[in-house]
C-alpha cells in the first residue's frame, strides 16, 4: 500500500519533532500507529490483552530509540517490528 506523499510528508515532519525530544510530536505517532500495532499483535497471537500490552511497551521502546530511527524507513514497519519482539 502506498502513502500518499501529503501524509508521508506530514508523518516525516512528526518523527523529526519526535527525534528532536517532542513528546507531544510522539504522541502523535502514538495515536497514528496504535490501532495498526496492537492490531498486528492481536492478528499474530490472538489475545487482546497480549496485544495492548506489546503495543505499550512497543512505542514505550520506540520513544527511547527514535534517535536511532532511519527516516527513510516506515515508522509503522519499524513500530510493528519492535511490538513482535
């Protein structure tokens, strides 16, 4: 599926302000990618409780490491990944 260049512009500009310590920007991203990450997690395993948590802890991981994310990459493919870790 590809994003539109509008949204994929508007997503870059929210990882950037993240990356430059805005939680708020973060919280952004959150509210963006909860659904699709706990709904992946859910999908895989079958348990909603399972799929809240691995989601919180995803983007609780994800906030510690975003200045490591390549801005090149999907936030959501990269999000997913830490969830199903």
């Amino acid at each position: 599926m590809t994003v539109p260049a509008v949204q994929r512009t508007h997503e870059q500009e929210i990882i950037a302000s993240a990356k430059n310590g805005s939680r708020h920007a973060y919280g952004e991203l959150v509210s963006l990618f909860w659904e699709p990450t706990t709904g992946l997690v859910y999908h895989l395993y079958g348990d909603p409780a399972l799929a809240e948590e691995a989601a919180q802890e995803a983007f609780i991981r994800g906030w510690q490491k975003i200045g490591s994310f390549q801005e090149e990459r999907s936030f959501r493919s990269w999000i997913s990944r830490i969830a199903i870790n």
